[in-house]
C-alpha cells in the first residue's frame, strides 16, 4: 500500500487532468436537468485534483472527495477555495473506505479501478454500496484490457479489466447496473483508448 500511495503522490505532482470527464458532465446533465430545491450529495472517489469535485460543486452538490494521495486531497481544496467552493476532502484508500452509510445521491469515479486493482475494487464496491441513499446513482470509468494505457510503459501498474470481471465485481451489490463500453482512437486507429463506462442505480 506505501508503494501505492508514492506512485499517486507523485503523479498528483504532475498536475493531472485540468477539465472533467465528458461522460460525467453528460451523465450529471440527463440525470440531473433541472435544479432541484433539496441538497444532494456527492462522492468524488478518487478526487485526485479535485476537477470533478469542482464540476460538481458549481452544479450545486454538496461533494466530499477521497483520495490515498494526501497532495491530491491539497490541491482538490485549493482548487475549490479559489472558485469560492468549499468541500470534505479525506484521505483514504479504496479498500478502507469509512464514511456514514446512506449518505450520498450520487458517486462519481474515474480512472480509479484500474488504479487501484480488482480486490481493492471489490472491496471499495462493497462499501459503496453502503455509503450510497437507496435510489442513488453511480458512474464509473476505468480502463479495459486492450486500452493502450495497460500496454504501454504503464509506470503507475494500471489493471485493465475484462468484461466479466467487470460482472462480477458490480454483481449483486446494487438494483440496476449498466456495462457499456467508450472506446476512443487516435492517429488513424494507432492508438485505442478503452474504458469501461458503468453506471448504476441502488
């Protein structure tokens, strides 16, 4: 787990992603179209720099992000305090989660499970499963075995994930689950990008 916690302390250290996931944004847009009078809460799994925390928190959530990288936790709060956004921001690992069962309407997670490892992953699904409101939702993106992040230098030993590991790890442990799959390429197809996008419904 130390060895885990360096490789996401220095990759923060690089600054990570500067914008939110199309998919979340879309996925927030047709769950949530219209502003509702009620506060809804929201789990930013693996917040890293805080670009979907901040994404969410100016579409009016209240968000709590967790990460195992504590410099990412830093800058996830400073990158909210400068736009006047305030959030709970902890550190913790995916297979050590620890918050309120029933808390949250929504999880977002990007670019985590294959970060973290299938029994990490199937133990954080476990206690999201907990820690999400009956009827709230989740989207997840993570790599696929064939996704060129999982073939090349792949510094930070991501996992890319079958399709039926994929059924398993979410099986059984939420009331509707969608697998589908975004696949992008570059340079005339040289290049294949394939993450698993799975949403679901408690």
């Amino acid at each position: 787990m130390n060895q885990h916690r360096e490789i996401w302390e220095k990759w923060n250290l690089s600054g990570g992603p500067k914008y939110p996931h199309e998919k979340v944004i879309q996925f927030c847009f047709r769950r949530y179209p219209l502003r509702e009078d009620r506060e809804l809460k929201a789990l930013d799994l693996g917040c890293g720099g805080g670009v979907h925390s901040l994404f969410l928190a100016a579409e009016g959530f209240s968000v709590t992000g967790v990460d195992v990288s504590a410099r990412a936790i830093t800058v996830s709060k400073e990158r909210l305090a400068s736009h006047g956004y305030h959030g709970e921001f902890l550190v913790q690992s995916l297979d050590s989660i620890d918050l309120p069962s029933g808390q949250f309407d929504l999880v977002v997670c990007v670019g985590v499970l294959e970060a973290a490892g299938p029994e990490s992953s199937r133990i954080g699904l476990e206690a999201l499963a907990t820690v999400l409101k009956f009827g709230g939702v989740g989207i997840f993106l993570f790599a696929a075995n064939d996704d060129f992040r999982i073939h090349g230098p792949n510094s930070e030993n991501l996992y890319g994930y079958q399709r039926d590991e994929v059924q398993a790890m979410f099986a059984d442990k939420f009331t509707s689950v969608w697998i589908d799959e975004y696949i992008t390429t570059y340079e005339g197809g040289q290049i294949r990008q394939h993450d698993w996008l799975v949403t679901l419904q408690k």
